[in-house]
C-alpha cells in the first residue's frame, strides 16, 4: 500500500459511458495489484442518466498509468475512443458543461421570447 498518496499525483486512465463498466477496469487493475479509483457526476450512481455528458473516469497514480494502461489494453478493458492516459490532476475545472451551456443558452432565449410577448401586451 502507499504510504503518502496525498503528495501523489493522478492521471485519468480512461473515460467509460458506464459506471459499470468503469468497475470492470477497475476490478481487472486491483487484481494486477494497481490502485485506481473511480470518479463521476452521477450522485454516486444514484442518477446514471448524469453519466453520460462527462463519462466515467478512471483515475490512477501518475506513475502506474503506463502499466494500468498496459494491463487493460491486453484484457481488452479500454473504451473504443480510447486516449492515452492525461497525465494531470483528474479534478474538472472547467466553469461550464456542454449540458450546462445548453441550459444556460435556453434560458435566455426562454426570457428574450418571455420579454417580447409582455412588450405586445
């Protein structure tokens, strides 16, 4: 086991459309001894339907993501639109989702439409 993982730095191994199939990977890493841990926006797999406009990450230690990638690959474990494994914090930093853009888009269309029809009033 690690002693200090929090001075260790993260790499998102692979994205997965399912939780379950995260857990597959996830599993087939534990047996070949890799550490690896699973992160998504799904309210703990409450809500899979969140699953889908971010994925399911797969997040190793920086310095197993070449062998974790390796030992997946050979049970067939990565996803088909498989990247090489991103070799930075695995934490989502971005201000907006694609999901959330949208929302955000139609609600201001939503109050301009709203606007123009009080206007003719």
């Amino acid at each position: 086991m690690i002693d200090n993982l929090s001075s260790e730095n993260t790499a998102i191994l692979a994205v997965y459309s399912t939780r379950r199939d995260a857990e597959m990977a996830q599993d087939r890493l534990d047996e070949a001894g890799i550490q690896a841990f699973i992160t998504a926006d799904d309210a703990g797999g409450m809500h899979p339907q969140l699953q889908q406009p971010h994925g399911v990450k797969l997040v190793v230690l920086e310095r197993a993501a070449q062998h974790a990638q390796g030992v997946l690959d050979d049970a067939g474990l990565l996803p088909h639109h498989h990247e090489p494994a991103k070799h930075e914090a695995y934490d989502d930093d971005r201000p907006f989702s694609t999901g959330r853009s949208v929302a955000i888009a139609a609600a201001i269309v939503f109050l301009l439409l709203l606007g123009l029809i009080l206007l003719d009033l």
